[in-house]
C-alpha cells in the first residue's frame, strides 16, 4: 500500500505525540505493519521526546535544533510553519486584526498584522497618491 502525504504527516504527527502503532492504525484505517514499516524507514520509532535541544517539528516530525538563549523553535523550516499555519488556521489566535475605513473609496475593511493601513487595495493606494482612475 501507498501512503500519500497527508497520510505521511498524520502519522509523524502522531508518533511525535508518542501515539502507538496499533492507535495510529485504527484512527486512519491502515494495517498496522504498513504503519511499523513507515516509521521505523523514517526513524520514527521510540518515543519521540525533547532530546539534547532537539525536539520534533510540528508539522513533518524532522529535529528541531534550538539556539540557547532563543526564543523557541517549533518548526524545521519556514515552508513547514506556512503549511501548518494554513493547515490549521482554527487554532490559531489572531490578536492582531484590525478595522480601518478607505482613504479613497471610503469601504470597510479589516486586514491582520498591520495598524497603520489606509487603502483596502493597491489599486486605491494608486488611485489616491497619482490620480490615476482605478479599472
């Protein structure tokens, strides 16, 4: 049997939650050697815990090397945070978000991260600044 990505990721995802085989196997409908065979290829086998600054990715599993005195690393890699972060846009708390009303076309609009907007779109950004009608 073929696994496919998704597949790949639920079950590193599991096992770096220290989840069993034989759970994995009845939570996704996969024989349980398919999974033992997946995992020991991977090096997923054992528990997967905190080790020497290391620690699992969120997203695929792979270490996670940590800088002393920094701040916290959850991911591998950027492509790894992006695709968790879209994955799971539910748990996820955005503070930031804020409402603003258009200097030019005068809408509502909200974006997220940035306080100091004016313009719900480059088109009025262009609009407003060169006098330029928007298409």
């Amino acid at each position: 049997m073929r696994l496919t990505e998704i597949e790949k990721t639920e079950i590193r995802k599991q096992r770096v939650e220290g989840i069993g085989y034989l759970r994995i196997a009845n939570s996704m409908g996969i024989s349980v050697n398919t999974i033992r065979s997946f995992c020991k290829r991977n090096d997923l086998v054992g528990r997967a815990r905190k080790k020497d600054g290391v620690q699992p990715c969120k997203c695929c599993g792979s270490p996670v090397r940590q800088n002393p005195g920094r701040k916290e690393k959850k991911f591998c890699s950027d492509e790894c945070r992006v695709k968790w972060w879209n994955a799971h846009q539910n748990q996820v708390s955005r503070k930031a978000v804020y409402e603003f009303t258009c200097a030019y076309c005068g809408k509502s609009f909200t974006v997220y991260g940035n306080n100091h907007r004016k313009y719900c779109n480059h088109d009025c950004y262009i609009a407003d600044r060169f006098g330029k009608s928007i298409k």
